[in-house]
C-alpha cells in the first residue's frame, strides 16, 4: 500500500470525574487526512486545510507523531501528508490527538502495521507534548481504540478499554473564544484538598461500575468534578447556566471537554440528545458569541480507513 | 423471631487505591452476636468475651448503632446483646465495623426486616463514628453486603457492590501492636499532589475495571498507594520487608488493612496464598513482635444467620 486515507475522530477528554485518565472517542466529528510514501526520507506536510497550522515537520504535531514512531523503527521512510482539519484547534475536542494518532495509525499501516492499535499511543503522545508540552494520553488513545479509554498510569504507561454503553450520546458546545491547552493548565493548583481527592476517586470508580452495568443513571450521578471544574469553568463564558440547561432538559451529566472551551452534555438515547442540543443552543445564541455545536455516539472503533 | 444469633465478618478497607471509599467483606474471620428482645424499652449489653470493650450502651457501638435505627423507626424495642468478639479491637479489620453491623442486621431481622441491607448502612456507621470519631462506610458497607463495596459518595449516602473474582484470597497479618484508628488518621496530610491524586484515582478505575472483568493481574497492578500508604507505613514495623516477602512469593498486592496495623495481601487460588501466608510467617516469627495470622475467601453474603 503506497497512499491510505483516514478519518481521525474528535475526543472527549477528563469526563468531569477522570481527570488526565478518561477519554472517549466521538464519531461524527474528525478530520481527515491523507499520506502517501515518499522517497525522499522526508516527512512533509504538503497542505492543511481548515486551520492554520505549521507546515514545517518539526512543528507538526503530525509529523513529529510520526518522527517518534519511525525512530523507535530505525526506518527513514518519508511520507508526503495532507490534513483536511474539521476540528478546530484549541476546541478542547481533540485537534492535536486526532492529528496526531491519525498520522502514526496512517503511517503504521503503510508500513504493513509494526505496531497494534496501542503501541500506537506512545508515539502519538509525542505529537501531544509538542502541542501542549505536557505527552498526555487521555484524547489519543481513545482515538486509536476507540470508545472510553483508561490510562490506568504513565510509568509504565498501561491504558485500558472500557465498555461503552449502546445509548451513549454527546452534545458538544464549543463557544469560538481563545483558550490555549497550556493557558488552561495554568489555572489548576497543584495541591488538592485529600476529601475532594476521595470524592473524585470515589465518582470515577462508581463511572467505571456504570460503564460495565449499562447503568446510564449511576454514569449520571458520577460525572462530578469538585476538584479541576471549579478551576477551568470561570474561563468559560455561561457555565454553570450551560450546564443546569442541558441537566434540566435530561443530560445525564455535564462537564468541560478536555481542557476546554469545549464543554459536553453526556445523553441516553437520541430524543434527550436532541432535546439537550436545541435548549443549549437556544440559550448560547442569545448571548452574543459564536459557537460550534455537534451531537455525536460514541465511535467504538477509533480512527477509520476511508479508502 | 424473640432471638437470633449471627456470625459478623471482619472486613479489610481502603484496600490501597480505594482509601475511604473501597471495603471488602471476609469469610472465616468474625464474631457471634446473640440478640434477643426483651420488654424493658432498654438496650443491654449482657456479656462480651474475647474483648476488654464497655458494656454501657452509650458507649458500645453495637447499642448505638442499634439506638440509631429505633429512633428512625420511632420504636422503643429493648434487647439484650451477647457478643463473643473474635475479631480485636484496633486491628484494622473492622472490628467496630462488625459489632455495628452485626447489631443492626440481628435487630432488623427481630423486628420483620422493615430495612434492607443497604438501608442498614447508615445506622451501622453511627457506631463507626463512636469509635473512630468519623461514620466512615467501607467496613460497615461490606459487612452488610458481602464482597466489595464501594462508597461512591456520602452526601448523599451512596454504596455500590462490586463484582467479588472467584479466585481472590486474602491473606491478613496483624501484628499486635497498638495502633488506633483516630491516631493513624492523624498521621495523614489533608492536602495531596494533584499528581498522585490522579494516580490513585486511575489505579482505582482499573482495579475496578479488574473485578468486572476478573483480571486478576490487573487487579493486583491497581493495589498501588502513593499517598496514605507512604504516611501510615511508618506505623507498621517491617512493612516493606513484608510486603516484599508477600510480592515475590507469589501474592497480587499487599498493603495496609483500613488504617492498620493489619495488612494484607491479595492472591490468587488457594496455592499462592499458602505460599504467602508461609512466607510472612516465617519472615515475622523472627522479629519478636506477636502477631495474629489469617486467610480468608472473599465472604459474598455478608453477615449471617447462624442459628
């Protein structure tokens, strides 16, 4: 194979309850993308539509995701990339993950697959640490395995499938106002309370306990986040109005996306998806600023061979 | 029913990643309790053996406990109460737990089982906060409903029961020192690293995720503390000279039980935890501290009926 192209899905990373270890793949939302081998041992990125993104390989999260994994191959295989991007960066649904995990899934598999789904994650993270300078898991892995991802710890790195519930649904809200993931960061103290610790920890076990029982209340109950939530909401204009809407008109739960401005109403069922889509974009449009909004299910299968 | 007599299972909380939410219920190590009503709107304590423990019913948990429940019930029923305490007082394995849950469940059943177990919770912890100063739930939880148990939240009162793996075995060593449980409590910080807060928190995740998928590896990778561990440790002589001797004989996990200053370790079948339980034998035969040794099956019932 000597060209393949992909979908790349959005992610929703944290889940209110699981804080730098949760994520889930989304499947109506992604980018697509096209590589191609070269023979110039050069990675090159021939354009990006969509966003303004660096072209050069060394400030590609793309092309540095590929960097990492052709190191570890001791390969000089270059690849000629396209990215046709559908996920705004610093929407906090996933931009750089998608780029990033899309280009090492896309190249591994014109290589003849070296490396399964998983193996995979490592090197995507690399493309992550050049985006936000922190090599987080919780937007890649879900978008190489698809549904809800566990990254059950970084040293050794070890991530987990979990189940995912047939009626599942997200409502994504992205207000189109600047926040950088590293800005984002900045606003986390890194000292918590141990109660808020025991209550977080307390939600993301019951989350779990949720997933394998298909217990769509119990998940309700556990997207609670008294610890980063009350941190990052203040930098999202509306919030807490945000989400008493979408709980009031049957969200199961409601939180930050990832590092946000991206914020997710988490539904059963596509009625309730509908319902909780239309009462938040009712109230946003009143307010004056410009938003994305997107409904998805959960893609259970991650990044996608398109043809 | 005018009598009953019960068997109240020791049980071992916190289990290293779930500290305050996460308890297990055990199968040969407990006390009997005799309950029978008497006409005097009084509760008596008759007799305990085996425990050097007030007698007084204002300051026995099992007559608090009790107290809790016939004031929800508006009842003035008297019993009188015999307990032969097997499980000591101060040794991390719920003893107090046992004795309040053990004294609710038996007046329950007296008076035609107007709660169920889970409804028990909440009185039994009233005899928990009588002993230790805090109503915690991880011992009385699965005291009551065998197994594991999970306390997702307290406010409101929210318990869960896990999946209980076949093959888990505990083996529990508690060395004879005097540790009680408000002292080992004083010992922790009450404020954590975000970093290790997360850490737990995705242990935690996957060890749950371990249960329901009977992953017994993956269970025994989750038994991690970096944050209670650390500070009680210090309490517990050889601990990790123990705990040591439990991993590389063959054991799971090892960590501390509730807050000490027995511990546990977490096997798999009835051969590794011989294995183990030998191995800590002979490691603590040679240091001059006495100990109690146990090992146990995972009790899925909880607290029962014996005559």
């Amino acid at each position: 194979m000597e060209e393949i192209k992909i979908f790349a899905p959005a992610t929703v990373a944290n889940l209110s309850c699981g804080f730098d270890v949760l994520g889930c793949c989304l499947d109506t939302i992604g980018d697509q993308m096209i590589l191609r081998k070269n023979n110039l041992n050069k990675l090159r990125i021939l354009r990006i539509t969509g966003q303004d993104l660096p072209l050069e390989s060394e400030n590609n999260v793309a092309t540095v995701a590929i960097d990492a994994m052709l190191k570890t191959l001791g390969s000089t295989q270059g690849f000629d990339i396209e990215i046709d991007k559908n996920i705004k960066a610093g929407s906090g649904i996933g931009s750089s993950a998608a780029s990033s995990a899309g280009a090492v899934f896309a190249a591994n598999m014109l290589l003849g697959e070296p490396f399964n789904s998983k193996e995979l994650i490592v090197f995507a993270m690399e493309g992550e640490r050049l985006a936000s300078g922190n090599a987080h898991a919780d937007n890649v892995a879900p978008a190489l395995m698809g549904g809800f991802s566990l990254v059950k710890s970084y040293h050794p790195l070890e991530v987990l499938s979990l189940p995912s519930p047939p009626e599942i649904r997200f409502v994504i809200l992205h207000p189109l106002i600047e926040l950088k993931t590293k800005d984002s960061r900045a606003v986390i103290k890194q000292q918590v309370q141990l109660k808020d610790a025991i209550g977080q920890w307390g939600n993301l076990a019951a989350f779990v306990s949720g997933l394998y029982t298909e217990d769509y209340e119990l998940i309700g109950r556990s997207l609670e986040d008294k610890i980063i939530e009350p941190m990052r909401s203040v930098l999202i204009p509306y919030f807490e109005e945000l989400k008493n809407i979408a709980l009031e008109n049957g969200a199961l739960g409601f939180g930050i996306s990832g590092s946000g401005p991206s914020v997710f109403a988490m539904c059963k069922g596509d009625t309730a998806t509908a319902n909780v889509k239309k009462a938040m974009q009712l109230f946003y449009q009143d307010k004056g600023i410009e938003f994305d909004l997107h409904h998805s299910a959960i893609n259970r299968t991650g990044i996608r061979i398109l043809e």
